[in-house]
C-alpha cells in the first residue's frame, strides 16, 4: 500500500495525544436519554471500536463528537477543545481536521471516482490541478483503486465504493477518522480488505480512528480498545482480549450473538412512547 504524499508516522517515542475525550457525558434527543454517563478517550493513532446492538447509541456518539448534537451533561473534549465553548467558526475549524466515512458511503453520483476524492480538496483548499490530482491518485492508491480513477459510481461494486469513500475520508489527511459502520453490506474478503486499511493507515498516517460497528470479528482483529455500548450507557471497556475473556452476561451475550440475555428484542418502553400512546388515544 502506498501512503499519500506527505503522510507521516507518529513519533512512538512521545506519549500519544488524546485527541477525543468523553467526560461523563449523557446524550440524547428532546427528553429522550441515549447514553448516560459515559467516558471514553481516543489516543493519535490508536483504532479504538465502539461496539453496540442497533440503537444502542453508536452513531449518537459519533454526531456528538462531530458537533452535530449537543451533550445533555458532562464534558466533551475535541483537539482539547470543549465543545460547549467553541462557535460556529472554531466549529468548523475542528471538523477541518477530522476526516468521516459515512455508513451509506455519501459518495455523489454524478461524479466519478477521482471527483468524488478531489471533492474535499476542491471545496477547503487552494491546491493546483496537478497538486489535486497527485493527492487524489495517491489516495486512490493506497486503497487499491488508482487504476480506477476514471470509472463511474455505477461502474464499481459495493466494496470498491466503500473504498472510495475511504480515500475521500482520508484525502486531506485528518487527525481524527470516523468509520460509521464501515463493513456493512461488504463480502467476507471486502471486510478484510477494509478492516486491514483501517490499521494501516492508523498506523502510518498516526491518525486516530473511531471505528462505530457492530461486526465483532472484522474490529477485533484491529482495534486497540474496544468499548461496547448498550442499554442507555457503557457497558464495558478494554482491549479485544479482555473482552473476549470477560464473563459479564451483557458482553458474553453480544460477543457470543446468543439470542437470550440481558438484551431484550423488544425496544424498551420510555415516557416518550407512552406521551406519543396518550396523544393518540391508544395503550402503549
């Protein structure tokens, strides 16, 4: 794999900076809790996972951590930076500096595929064509796609899109990565192909990476940490080996995919549903 132009590892001699931090913080929407409670860091250069059933909170993180919702309580630190106390413009200079791979890609199909990477650099930088151009195919190459520079979002398969939406997510070299669900939909080799990226180029981009999934083999098998969340909070932390060895029920049931435990199939009740119930005139 080659690196972009420019890419650099970070120092192993310096104690790694913590470039995303959750203090106890509670999220949610309106007077609906998601997550209460919850603590996390994010080293440079580490894959850490945040692991959890659907609509266990995961992605709520995540759009906490890019700014795009509040914190009900607590301290959430970006770059050292409080989001509470930074506005629209430092804002977006934070955002600068991270780079987003969405769940559904986000990649716009009226593009091709070097657009759809130069699009970053077109739209926040002032670099030349050939610049534009040099940085684009060495992203391209680094995810095996150069010699697809040219073809159309309807020319490429679903994993060499995802592929695409990496090297975009990357292009302008960000400190930070969110991964949204990066192996859904992919084949078994796809999976390993994207999980084997991710670490890589963690490791020599020096970048940290916060991989949101709820696929356990693809995210042990790289992250450095791993924190499984579910039931309106944390539910437990640590490395991949850790876990597997852990015998909390929560943990066994989702690491296992046992069908009994502590995770009920029913959504759970909440004063939201039973207001919605009452508006309605029927019974929850």
């Amino acid at each position: 794999m080659t690196l972009p132009a420019g890419s650099s590892v970070t120092n192993s001699s310096s104690a790694p900076r913590t470039v995303l931090d959750f203090d106890r913080v509670t999220l949610g929407y309106g007077d609906f809790t998601v997550l209460a409670n919850l603590s996390m860091s994010v080293h440079a250069g580490e894959v850490v996972a945040v692991m959890g059933g659907s609509g266990s909170g995961k992605t709520t993180l995540m759009r906490a951590a890019t700014g795009q919702l509040g914190v009900k309580a607590g301290e959430l630190k970006v770059f050292d930076k409080s989001l509470r106390d930074v506005g629209r413009v430092e804002l977006e200079r934070l955002r600068q500096r991270m780079g987003v791979l969405f769940q559904h890609g986000a990649l716009l199909t009226d593009l091709d595929v070097f657009e759809n990477v130069a699009f970053p650099l077109r739209e926040h930088t002032r670099l030349t064509e050939a610049e534009i151009a040099q940085k684009v195919l060495h992203n391209l190459d680094a995810v095996g796609l150069r010699a697809a520079a040219h073809l159309k979002l309807s020319e490429v398969s679903g994993g060499m899109a995802r592929r695409v939406a990496l090297a975009r997510a990357i292009v302008r070299e960000p400190e930070l990565v969110f991964y949204d669900e990066p192996f859904a939909g992919l084949d078994p080799i796809s999976m390993g192909i994207a999980a084997r990226l991710i670490r890589s180029l963690s490791d020599k981009l020096g970048c940290a990476s916060v991989v949101i999934t709820h696929d356990v083999p693809e995210s042990f098998e790289i992250a450095d940490t791993v924190y499984i969340v579910g039931q309106g909070e944390l539910k437990a932390s640590g490395t991949p080996a850790s876990l597997n060895e852990s015998q909390d029920p929560y943990v066994r049931q989702f690491l296992d995919g046992a069908p009994d435990g502590p995770v009920a199939f029913d959504y759970p009740l909440t004063d939201a549903f039973e207001k919605w119930c009452q508006a309605k005139g029927v019974k929850p």
